[in-house]
C-alpha cells in the first residue's frame, strides 16, 4: 500500500489544519439530529413520528440551504456565510429546548437552510488547496474524517443526553457549532486557488453550462450512495432486534465504519480506481448480499465487509469528480448541490428500508436499498457509456476528469 499519496496531500500548505479543523466541526454538525430526536420525545413527551417531522424539517432546510450557502461563498466569500450561520445556529441552539414544537418544528426548517456548511466548505476548500492530480487521496482523506465524526458525535450526543439532559445537550451542540464556525472563520480556508478565476473577475458561467448530464449522473449517484447507506443503518438494528442481539448493535455498526475508514484509506493510496458508477454498484450489490447472511451479530459484521469497505471510497469519488467538473467561479455551488444530494439520499434511505421492514422482515432492508442503488446506477449508465470527443487536443490527466466506466489514474 502506498503512502506517498498522503504524505504527498498532507504536506501541502493549510491541508493539515483544514482537515483537522473539519474533524472538530463535523462532531457538533452529526450531532444534531439524535439531540433533536432526544428532545422531542424525552422532553417533549411527542412520539418517535413527532421527533422525525423535525429531523425531516432540518434535512429540508439543509438540502434547499447547502447550494444557496454555496452560491453566496461563490459570489461574496467565505466569512460573511460563516458568519450569518454561526449566529443563526448560536440562535437557534439556545431557545430550541424552550419552544413549544409547533415553533420548534418550522425554526427546525429555517435553522436547516442556515445550518454551518462545513461539509461543503471544506471540501471546496480541499479542491482549491489540492492540485487536481492529488485530489483523490485529499477526498479521501476527507471521507475518512466524515467517518471519524459520525462514529464519534451521535455516541457523544447519547452519552451526554442520558448522562445529564437532552437540554443540556442542546446547549453542548449549539457551543460547538458557534466554535467550529468561530475557528472556520479565523482559519478562513481559501475557497479558490491563487491562479483561479473568481466571478469578480469575469462573468460567472451559466448553470446550464456546468449543471450538465455528467454533473447530474454524479449527484445522482452521491444521493444513491447515502440511499444504501442509510438503510443499512436501519436495517442492521431491525435485523439483530429480530434476532435477540440488539445488544450487539453498536459493536456491528462500529465494525462497519471501521471497514469504510480501511476501505478509504485504500483508496486514496491507489493508482488506478474504479468510477464513481463503478463503486455504487458495488455497494449496492454488496449491500443486497447482506441480506443472505445468518442472524448472528458477527455473521452480519462478516458480510457488511465489502460493501463497507467501499462507503467512504464511493463517497470520495463523487466529491472529487464534482471538484472536476464545476468550473473554480461555481465551486461553492456545485459543492452545495453535492451536498444537498448527500443529504438527500440519508433522508431517503431510512425511511424506505424501514417500510419494507415493516411490510415484509428486517432482511428485506437490505435488499430494497441495494437494489435501489442498482437501478440509479443502470439510470445513469448511458451518461457513462456516450463521451463526448474533446474538441481540442487533451492530456492523460484531463481526460481523467471525464466520467468512465474504466477505471482512472
């Protein structure tokens, strides 16, 4: 395995601290929902139901907010957005535990549009630090990260909710997101690279003119991606309830981000990958063999191995083609629409493995959200199968960029 790759990525200037830095923000950011549920049905004494129609509510608000946030860093810069949204979050987090739902329920939809972009950031900022040959391992890295934060903040979330109170926990989400946007704001990551363009200096280009099939076909896979990965969440905990080892959950769940932070670092360290399409239908047909395994805990751990091991490699494969493909004027945008599509596909995933759950046997989760990630793969597989012939002559590195079902230096 390689690791000049890294070493290569990591040496760059302000890699370092802009990954570091994203850790650390995304913890409060992944935290958010399970302190919401908590609240609602805690504190609140609303049902589960009551306590999804205000995470709903925020997932909305993120998804139609991420490619606004990401048009504004485009057009005005990157602290005035972080600005407007750490005071709009600081806000929210500190009257949300006091709201009667009905209130908190529409400022959840308003506080999702203004919520702290620092997915998007930094991963606009990763392409603006990055040469584009060095991407891959960057977005890899950044994969892993997102890993690392999402393993890490709902357990702290739940830990501290029990501990002491869902409302104190609220308190504890707000504060990290005032400093997380607070040290992103200091930091202040470039969102451009030196000797690129900025709208300012010429007329931006047209939606039309970047928003093209091949942009479409990524996003759609980045919200298949989280579509199968959503419902292998929800599936896992109704498959094991079945079985009498609940108890078992959070160590197979653990195992299974510990098979993406592998698979990541893989990844990143290869010299040729398969394509964003590739890796989706991997997924998804690893996903939909899970569902042949036995009832044990350690025989599910066993076979979410290969489709594991491809969750943070799908996901980087996305952002790196998106940072390929937006021209540097309408990164932040395209970046937002990336991670709207993200989004996306968790809230949809969920929910879809849970009615089949509950229409047919936990098992079928797993087959649903496979095979749903299959048929957003065969959509897109025209897009993958016409290229277009450059018009002017190309170097290997730039037809790099242009989506294949081959794999790609």
């Amino acid at each position: 395995m390689r690791l000049a790759p890294y070493r290569a990525v990591l040496g760059l200037p302000g890699v370092r601290p802009l990954l570091v830095v994203a850790i650390l923000a995304r913890v409060p950011s992944v935290a958010a929902g399970v302190t919401l549920t908590l609240h609602v049905v805690f504190e609140l004494h609303r049902g589960y139901f009551a306590a999804g129609l205000v995470g709903t509510a925020s997932t909305v608000g993120a998804a139609i907010g991420a490619p606004l946030l990401g048009r504004l860093v485009d057009r005005r810069g990157l602290r005035p957005v972080l600005a407007i949204c750490t005071v709009a979050e600081g806000v929210f987090w500190s009257v949300a535990g006091s709201l009667p739902y009905p209130v908190l329920l529409v400022l959840a939809l308003v506080g999702g549009v203004l919520m702290l972009p620092v997915f998007s950031v930094v991963r606009q900022s990763l392409a603006a630090l990055v040469p584009p040959a060095h991407r891959r391992p960057a977005y890899a890295l950044d994969s892993m990260s997102v890993e690392l934060s999402f393993m890490v903040g709902p357990a702290l979330a739940v830990l501290l909710a029990t501990s002491v109170s869902p409302h104190a926990t609220m308190f504890a989400v707000g504060a990290g997101v005032v400093l997380s946007g607070t040290a992103l704001f200091v930091f202040n990551p470039p969102v451009r690279s030196s000797d690129e363009e900025s709208p300012a200096d010429g007329v931006a280009p047209s939606r039309r003119s970047w928003l093209s099939a091949r942009m479409v076909a990524i996003l759609a896979i980045a919200v298949a991606t989280t579509l199968v990965l959503g419902g292998t969440d929800v599936t896992v905990v109704a498959v094991l309830r079945e079985a009498g080892q609940v108890s078992w959950t959070g160590l197979v769940l653990a195992l299974w981000g510990v098979y993406s932070l592998v698979g990541g670092f893989v990844y990143g360290s290869l010299r040729r990958v398969p394509s964003p399409l590739m890796l989706l239908s991997v997924l998804a047909f690893g996903t939909l063999l899970v569902a042949l395994a036995g009832p044990q805990w350690f025989l599910v751990a066993l076979a979410l191995i290969p489709a594991g091991a491809l969750c943070a490699p799908a996901l980087a494969a996305a952002a790196d083609a998106v940072s390929h493909l937006a021209p540097p004027s309408v990164r932040g945008e395209a970046m937002g629409l990336h991670g709207s599509a993200i989004t996306v596909g968790l809230a949809l995933g969920a929910p879809l493995a849970g009615w089949v759950i509950d229409m047919t046997s936990p098992r079928w989760g797993f087959v649903a959200t496979g095979a749903a990630g299959l048929l957003v793969a065969l959509a897109v597989l025209p897009i993958y199968l016409i290229r277009r012939p450059p018009s002017t002559p190309t170097t290997p590195a730039q037809r790099t960029n242009e989506p294949s079902l081959a794999v790609s230096d």
